[in-house]
C-alpha cells in the first residue's frame, strides 16, 4: 500500500508527539543529516525520515538500497539518559522495535541474524546502524539509531547479488507510516522502562544463530564455532572448534549456508 510518509500522521498514530519527526523527500543519509542536527543541539528524539537515499549507509561502510516510496529510512537521535544505554544494547533494542512491529504487520515472525540483520521469509528486510557521537555543544555522547526497512521494495529492484538476499516485508495491511509509527511506539516503550535482561532474552527469541555452527573473520583469518549466547551487552558468544571461547563485539557472522533456516 503506498503512503506519503507524513508527520502528521506518525505522530496521531503514536499517540504521543514527544518525538520530534522531520520528514524529508530526499537526503544522502539520514544518519549523516541527524548527525549535522545534533551538532546544532538538537533535542534527544529527534527523529528524522526520508522517503529515499542517495546514499544510504549500512555496516561495515557498505551501502543500504534506498529507492523511493518502497521503504522506510530513519533515523532516531538519542542523548543517553542512563550509563548502561551504549550503542550495543541500543541496536538491539532498535532490532526488537522493529521485530515486534513486523511481527504485527506480518503473517510470519520476523528473526534476526546477529548483530541486526532482520529476515523475513528467509530475505533480509531489515539492517540497523548506531552510531556515537560526542556533542561539544551539550558536552554530550550521543547514539544515532538508523534503521532501513524494505516495505514493497520487488526483488527485481535490487542491484546485482542484492537480490540474492534481499527482500521487503511486504506487509498485509499496514502503511509505511503504520509501520514507522509502531516502530516509534515499541522503541520509546523499551527505552522508557529500559531492562537490559528482559531486553536481552527478547532478542534471543528472534535470533536464529544461536545453537548453529557460524563462522566469521578476524584479523584477516576466519574462525568457526557454534554461536552460544548473548551476554548482557547484546555481544555473541562463540565457543570455538578448538575449545576456547570468544566473545563477539561487533562484526558479520555468516552461516554454513547464507541460507537462512528455522
Ligand atoms: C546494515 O544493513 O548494515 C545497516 C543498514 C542501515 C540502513 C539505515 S537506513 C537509515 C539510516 N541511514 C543510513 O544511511 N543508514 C541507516
């Protein structure tokens, strides 16, 4: 269903318009254009959304498909109120928000692929990127959210390999600024009544690496082991084939097969 992504609209879903929405047509990245706002003191939630990217960002240093009036590109400015909100757990709360509101809009679970990759159908539809920044005006650290999400995007649209692996959510009823709106909601929600635990077990129950042999590069070599847990700051643990266990911080892992599976 197509929308024009509106403020209006967002905030009367919501229900509450304490975020600050700006809501653009186009713009290199959202998280470059918040990253600018917050250097001219802009307020915690501030939220900003474009209908396409010139140059969309994604991890690490790759760049996220953005074509217009098929996604949701947004980015949501955050002063941490509390020590233990980092960019880590803030990515995972980003991938629950976004979790749950797919799950309402969807006939199927979303799951996601550590750190924040979320699949549905087996595609990905979903990448989140946080940020830090320090603030010199309000002698603050922030952390820039940007989450991507493919709504209607065809899989004939995706450049190249893209179309391997991406796909969009195609949801049965919901618009774009529904789907935006719920997204907000659930985010503030986490945030607002912050439990890094209950967080945590959540985000489990999305994961589909956990329990599955994974591997993954480090300084040039490339290591394998069965993904284990998360610890209490959304990093994986990996028990690896020699017997040593290592924790994951940030990175890309992949699977046996790119394949995704139950
Ligand atoms: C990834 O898949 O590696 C992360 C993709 C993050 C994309 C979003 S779209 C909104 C925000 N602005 C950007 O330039 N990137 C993020």
């Amino acid at each position: 269903m197509y929308d024009i992504i509106s403020k209006e609209k967002i905030n009367s879903l919501i229900c509450d318009a304490s975020y600050n929405i700006i809501v653009l047509e186009t713009v290199s990245s959202t998280n470059l254009y918040l990253k600018e706002l917050s250097k001219d003191g802009a307020p915690h939630e501030t939220v900003v959304i474009a209908d396409n990217q010139t140059n969309g960002r994604g991890r690490p240093g790759r760049e996220f498909f953005s074509p217009s009036g098929t996604g949701i590109y947004m980015s949501i400015l955050i002063h941490p109120d509390k020590t233990e909100l980092q960019p880590g757990l803030l990515t995972v709360a980003a991938g629950v928000a976004v979790c749950r509101a797919l799950e309402s809009v969807c006939s199927t679970i979303p799951r996601i692929k550590w750190v924040n990759d979320i699949f549905v159908n087996g595609k990905k539809v979903c990448g989140v990127l946080a940020e830090s920044l320090t603030n010199p005006l309000q002698g603050i650290n922030s952390i820039i959210v940007g989450i991507g999400i493919n709504v209607t995007t065809s899989s004939a649209d995706f450049p190249g390999e893209l179309s391997n692996i991406a796909g969009s959510v195609f949801p049965e009823n919901a618009t774009r600024n529904e789907i935006i709106a719920k997204v907000l909601a659930e985010f503030k929600m986490i945030y607002n009544s912050f439990d890094a635990k209950s967080l945590i077990e959540e985000y489990k129950s999305y994961l589909f690496v956990l329990g599955k042999k994974i591997s993954f590069n480090q300084n040039g070599k490339t290591f394998s082991g069965i993904a284990s847990d998360i610890n209490t700051e959304g990093n994986l643990i990996v028990k690896l084939e020699n017997g040593e266990t290592i924790t994951l911080k940030s990175g890309e892992v992949s699977l046996g097969s790119e394949n995704f599976t139950e």
